[in-house]
C-alpha cells in the first residue's frame, strides 16, 4: 500500500466518533438489517450500473478502502453480501478476546485452507470446486508455495501473494492485504494477472477487487463481503460474472464460518 493511501485510511479511523471497538449489530448495520440478519436472511446486492455500496456496513476504515477502490477502478459491476456469525456461549461477547482475535486473523491468512472450497454454480445447477489449489507464495511473480504466515499478534498491516487455480477463471496469481484495527480485520484481494473465461478475458490484472471485513459486534462477528470489477462489456458475460461473485461471496462466507468454529472451539 502506497504511503499517501495509508495516512488517509489511519486519519480515518482517528476520526472523533467513527473508531469501531466493540460496537452491537445495530450500530453496524442498522436496527433493520440487524434483525433481519439475525432472523437469518443473508442478503446479496449486484449492481451493473454507477454501482455504490448499499450493504456496507458503519466502519471508516473499510469506507475508505471501498470508495479508494471505486476511484481507481470504476467499477462496471459490485457484488456485496453481509453475514452474521453468532459467537459460542464461551467465547467474550463484549469484545473478542485477544487470543480469539489472534487465532482468528491466522485463519483468515490461512489462503491454502481455501483449496476445495465449494460453491454452487448457477449456470450448471450443481455444486462446483471454487479452487481447486491455493497456496502463498514468495512474491508477486513467484513460483515458490510458503507456508501460511501465523503471527503472535495481528500485524496492523500485511501483504502476501498467492497462486490460487479457479476452475472458472484459471490459474491466477493475487495480491492480498489485511489490516487489523481495533474490533476489524479487513482483507482485499486483486488478481496480479488477467482472468479468463473459455477464451475471452473477463476481468483484465489489477481490475479485480474482493474485500472481506470481519467487524466484532458484542455476541456476533458481522461479515461483509465485496467485489469490483472492469468487467468484459460484453452484457452476457457481465451478467455471468456478476452471478460468479454471487455465488463464490457466499461461499467465502462458509469458508469463515468453518474458520470461526475452528477458532473458538480450540479458544474455549
């Protein structure tokens, strides 16, 4: 992350009133949407036209990376999807526990966990493998699989790289970088390379952005998810695409649940 862009997302979340520690569902997400989250609606949005986030949730830090990303890309497509995970009876329900936070984030670094994942494709009506292999890697243009970065404490910055084989878009390379801040950790992913469809390209490198925020809400973790993209113009295939990252967010969704459950299970 550029320097300049890092002042501006620090400045952020030093603005009076707007630190998120240990916030409710309602502060986050409105009295509305939290009680249809917790009645256990899992909505998702796709916007094809001058997209804006509607699902976002209440954070400065992860408004700053959203609107940062609609400058640079001008997206042609977004796809938001908000979850709630309820933490166990055992697990601190105020604030997450530093050794929570601290698993947590490790699993959320832990991209080679991702290889199998499944989701449910539309165009075929059947369940489908998201990556068939995912691993980190040495660098931006390397080759060489790494073991999955484990920290004593979150790092308040981060960035890794990762080979990851989509059966869908190809064997692609990604840049991801998390963030951690009081009661948030925050990771987006950009394709290095260009993803394809069959032989069309569908998404050129650097036009893909997928953000996961992870917000501690008293007894729940509310997780948002979304992805942009300068998509093919091509409406069928914008369509296609847009239907994609519908699937894969939610899929990414029950990869955290599993995560999570990992978590707290081994922490109490």
């Amino acid at each position: 992350m550029k320097r300049n862009s890092l002042w501006v997302l620090i400045l952020l979340v030093l603005l009076p009133g707007m630190v998120v520690s240990a916030l409710s569902l309602e502060d986050l997400a409105g009295q509305e949407q939290a009680q249809a989250l917790i009645r256990g609606e899992m909505p998702v949005l796709t916007q094809t036209k001058d997209p804006k986030p509607q699902l976002a949730p209440k954070n400065a830090l992860l408004w700053g990376i959203i609107e940062k990303t609609r400058a640079e890309l001008n997206p042609g497509i977004m796809v938001e999807t908000l979850h709630i995970y309820k933490k166990p009876q055992a697990a601190g329900k105020t604030a997450w526990r530093a050794e929570e936070e601290t698993a947590l984030y490790n699993k959320l670094a832990a991209l080679s966990t991702l290889a199998g994942l499944q989701y449910f494709s539309a165009s075929r009506g059947a369940m489908r493998t998201f990556y068939e292999t995912s691993f980190v890697i040495d660098g931006p243009s390397g080759k060489k699989p790494i073991p999955d970065p484990v920290y004593t404490r979150p790092p308040s910055e981060l960035t890794i790289y990762a080979r990851q084989k989509d059966l869908t878009f190809g064997d692609n390379t990604y840049q991801y970088n998390y963030i951690s801040a009081p009661g948030a950790i925050i990771f987006t992913q950009q394709n290095l390379t260009s993803l394809t469809y069959g032989i069309i390209q569908a998404v050129g490198k650097n036009r893909l952005r997928s953000t996961v925020a992870v917000l501690d809400a008293d007894e729940y973790l509310l997780v948002y998810a979304v992805s942009m993209a300068k998509t093919a113009s091509l409406p069928a295939m914008r369509d296609r695409i847009g239907n994609s990252f519908a699937n894969r967010a939610e899929a990414i969704l029950h990869w955290f649940s599993d995560q999570a459950d990992k978590v707290f299970t081994s922490a109490n």
